[in-house]
C-alpha cells in the first residue's frame, strides 16, 4: 500500500547547517541534492512544499556581534547568507525536475524573486516549490521565526523542522547518553521547559496559529516524506 500523505501543504524548515554535509564551512552540494531528493518523494506525494532556509553554515549574527560587529548589521549579512543557500537549494530542486522560486524578504530583483504572499500563494498552487530567502527581512529575528510566520502566512498544515537528530530531547542526546526523548509535546511545554526545538517567538507564532511542528532528522535519507505520513521517527509539538 503506498504511503499516504497527513499534511496538503507544509513548510520544512532547512538549518544552514543540515547544508554543511561533513565540511566546516560553506555549501555541501551532494547534501543539497539528498535533501532535493527527499523533497521530492513528497512532491510527488501531492504536498506542497516551501522551504525557508537558514544561514548557520555561511554566517550568523552572532559571529559577527562577537568581533565587536553592530547586530544589525551582522544580522543584515546573516540574511545574504540564507540567500546564498536559497539559491543552491533551487539548484538541487530543480536538478530533481521540480520547478521553484526563490522569493528574498529583501528585494534582489537581478537574482530572485521579492516576497509577496498572494505570488508565493500562486507559486505552491502551481506546484512549484517555493524557497523564502533572507529570513523575516528583519534584523534581530531568526529563520525560526521566518519560518513560523511564512507557514502561517501560507495558511501550512504544518511546520517541519529538520535538526541533527531524530526528535526533541530533554538534553543534548548527542553529549548526554540519558537524554529522554518525547515522542508529543505542547507549543506551552517546549517553552515552559525550554527546549531546544525552536526560539520562543517561533513557537508562539505557531501556537497562536495553530500550527503543529514536527521535528526530525534530516540527514536521514526519505524521513521527510515519512513524516509527513506521520510514519518513523519524529516528534510532534501540538
Ligand atoms: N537573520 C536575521 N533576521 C531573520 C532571519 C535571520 O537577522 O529574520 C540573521 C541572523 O543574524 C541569523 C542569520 O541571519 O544568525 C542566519 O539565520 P539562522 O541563524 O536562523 O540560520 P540557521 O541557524 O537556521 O542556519
């Protein structure tokens, strides 16, 4: 029997650093393409996609307020960032035959799209894949929140959000062997306890729109389509 999507339209959000493969810097183009290729299996699903991508693997803020840098313009750069990986995200999508777009909350009008919901609304209707790039636009925020106000901007079924490892934990279970793993949990618990799945604007946006998030590994090979059939590992936050 073949699998069953749960969700009509998702958002996943992609870490920067989910593209850096095993290097320390930069883009991991073979990782971009597993991750294409994962998006694919649910495209072909009938989901619609859209992705809002991080900058981690090129540059954050906060590297750059460390070296004495303003915020805001630290922030500003973090934002180029996720263009950069926008656009290698596209790359990889189209390689796997979709069609995409990029649209950048700072306008670019040589290298993509601006963002305006009703075009980003027609794009996933078209069944092209849509990559929101430079985060919310705005310093001092992070792709979290972008990627909690654009899936309720799209009126998503949910947030998807691809980590390192295979849910939510109490602790790092990668420095701590006793770290307990939740299998659901509530937009209040996770801040309540303050658990690492997502900044605490980015939770409260999605819980006042209701958005359930699921969290899971993204470097495991076709976990993003399983999830969507709610089928292997991942943790629910509703
Ligand atoms: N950023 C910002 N406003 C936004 C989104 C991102 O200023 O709305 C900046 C911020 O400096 C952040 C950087 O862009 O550190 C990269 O984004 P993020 O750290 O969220 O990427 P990820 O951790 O997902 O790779």
């Amino acid at each position: 029997m073949s699998k069953e999507p749960q969700y009509k339209r998702v958002l996943l959000k992609c870490s920067g650093e989910a593209l850096l493969g095993n290097q320390q810097y930069g883009i991991d183009v073979e990782t971009a393409s597993r991750i294409a290729r994962d998006v694919k299996q649910a495209h072909d699903m009938g989901v619609e996609i859209c992705i809002v991508v991080g900058g981690g693997n090129i540059f954050r803020g906060v590297s750059g307020t460390a070296q004495g840098m303003d915020q805001a313009n630290a922030d500003y750069m973090g934002m180029m960032a996720t263009v950069m990986n926008a656009l290698a995200l596209q790359h990889a999508i189209e390689k796997e035959g979709m069609d995409s777009r990029v649209l950048s909350a700072i306008p670019m009008a040589t290298v993509c799209e601006p963002y305006i919901r009703r075009r980003a609304e027609r794009h996933l209707e078209r069944g092209r894949v849509v990559i929101f790039a430079a985060g919310t636009g705005n310093p001092f925020f992070t792709t979290d929140t972008a990627a909690a106000l654009r899936a309720a901007e799209m009126k998503c079924d949910a947030l998807v959000k691809g980590t390192n490892v295979d849910g939510v934990y109490d602790k790092d279970p990668k420095k701590f062997d006793d770290a307990q793993r939740f299998e659901t949990l509530t937009h209040l618990e996770v801040i309540a306890k303050d658990l690492k799945v997502m900044d605490a604007a980015a939770i409260s946006l999605a819980r006042e729109n209701n958005i359930p998030i699921l969290v899971f590994s993204i470097h495991d090979e076709g976990s993003f389509s399983n999830v969507l059939c709610k089928e292997g590992k991942f943790t629910e936050v509703k």
